[in-house]
C-alpha cells in the first residue's frame, strides 16, 4: 500500500516539478476561481481506494475511515503544492516534501513508550534527501 501511494504521489509531484511556471499560473488561477473548495474529491477517492485496498490486506487498521486519510492526503498535496509553487526559489524537490507528508500521514507524530504513553523524543538529525522517485 505505501508503495502505491508513494507512487500515486510521485507522479503529481514529477509532473508538477516538470511544469513548474505552468503548475504556479494554473493553481493560482484555480484558488482565485474557488475551486478547492468545489472540487469533487477525485484525488482524495484515488488515495481513499488505495488505503482501503492496503485495509482488505490487513496494513490498515480497520478503525481507520480510507476516505478520511485520502482526503488528509489530497488536502496535504494541494497545500504542499500551493507553497511550492509560490516559492521558485525553495530548496527541497516536491517530490521529497511529498515523500515526508506520506510518511507523517502514514505513522503520525507521536512517540510512544513500551506502555503506550506519549514520551518527549530526542531530536533526531535531518535525513539526507532521499533520490527522485524515478531514481528510487
């Protein structure tokens, strides 16, 4: 399941990354229009499909709504994808913010103890930046 998404999300990010100038008039053009907030949630139902397939395989907790997460996850790409296009001079590839949003969503952001309490987690350094998906 995570390599389908990772995929899925690849894809958005390689083609954006392609068409940067295009992607920054076209988004922009589509958030002055209202569109995010009257799209169809296609994208969020293609992550919403791949989550409960990764479910019927027992890698998903059944607890878990598939379309609650594909629509974190269409919200977290079109934000992400907002602020990068707005920023030509940022310094970390979409694809590799893509890749780290999947893994937040994926394993959340809390630290857990052998008695399943939160606990304070040390810093831990920065990762060096994993290859291009189409590298991977």
């Amino acid at each position: 399941m995570t390599v389908h998404l990772e995929r899925c999300m690849a894809a958005l990010a390689e083609f954006n990354e392609s068409e940067r100038e295009i992607t920054a008039a076209m988004l922009q053009a589509w958030v002055k229009a209202g569109r995010p907030l009257l799209e169809e949630p296609y994208a969020g139902q293609v992550f919403a499909n791949i989550i409960e397939a990764g479910r019927q395989r027992g890698e998903v907790t059944f607890d878990i709504d598939p379309m609650r997460v594909g629509n974190i996850l269409r919200d977290s790409y079109l934000g992400l994808l907002y602020r990068w296009s707005q920023n030509p001079g940022g310094r970390v590839p979409l694809h590799i913010e893509v890749r780290e949003v999947l893994r937040i969503v994926l394993t959340g952001v809390l630290s857990y103890s052998q008695h399943g309490r939160g606990t304070p987690a040390s810093p831990t350094p920065t990762a060096a930046p994993l290859a291009p998906a189409s590298q991977a």
